[in-house]
C-alpha cells in the first residue's frame, strides 16, 4: 500500500473474489466501521468511494442550494407569513384555537365545488 498523507492518496489491491480492503487509516479518517454501507461513484475512468455520512451530507448541501432564499418573497413564504400575522392577531382577539380535525377538513378541501 501506497501513503501519501492522512487524507492523501491509497491504493490497495482488488482480491480474486472482487474485495478490496480499505486501509485503516482511511476507515479511521471517515469514520467506517464494520458492516457500515459506502457508495461507489464511476467518474469517467474513476471508482470514488463516499461514505453514507458524505452522501448524505452533499445531498442536504445540495437541496439547501435550491431551496428558496428567505428573503426571496416566493408566495409560499408570503402566504406563510400571513397566515402567521393571521394566527397571532386571532389568539390575540379571542384566546387559543379550537381542535378541528384537520384530515377532514383537507378532505373537505379537496373535494371539488
């Protein structure tokens, strides 16, 4: 086995029956233990081994890059933020809300006038 650095550059070899062992210091530095589930990306001519954890990681990374800025004034976040000033005044005027059941009133939504 070849070490450059902690989180450098390994190489292990490709057993008979396709195992390739990962090196302790790799194991240690990405926090794998026994029996724990890693991702194998093809990148052209490449293997990438990801941990769960980083799989996990850049896809929250990644949805959090699409999700609508807070100050971008979507409807979703005016209309939430109305219905917020709505709640507040209302507890305000006339004490907590009444229980409603909510699935059968989204039912009651749903259904076409």
């Amino acid at each position: 086995m070849e070490y450059d650095t902690p989180h450098g550059r390994y190489t292990a070899k490709v057993e008979a029956n396709g195992r390739i062992v990962i090196p302790a210091v790799v194991r240690e530095a990405l926090g794998l233990r026994a029996g724990d589930e890693i991702t194998l990306l093809i990148d052209g001519d490449d293997l990438v081994l990801r941990s769960r954890r980083a799989a996990v990681r850049r896809v929250r990374e990644r949805l959090a890059a699409i999700r609508a800025p807070e100050s971008s004034g979507t409807e979703v976040d005016e209309f939430l933020s109305d219905r917020a000033g709505y709640w507040e005044s209302a507890m305000a005027e006339d004490g907590p809300p009444v229980r409603v059941d909510l699935p059968s009133v989204l039912q009651k939504l749903r259904r076409p006038s």
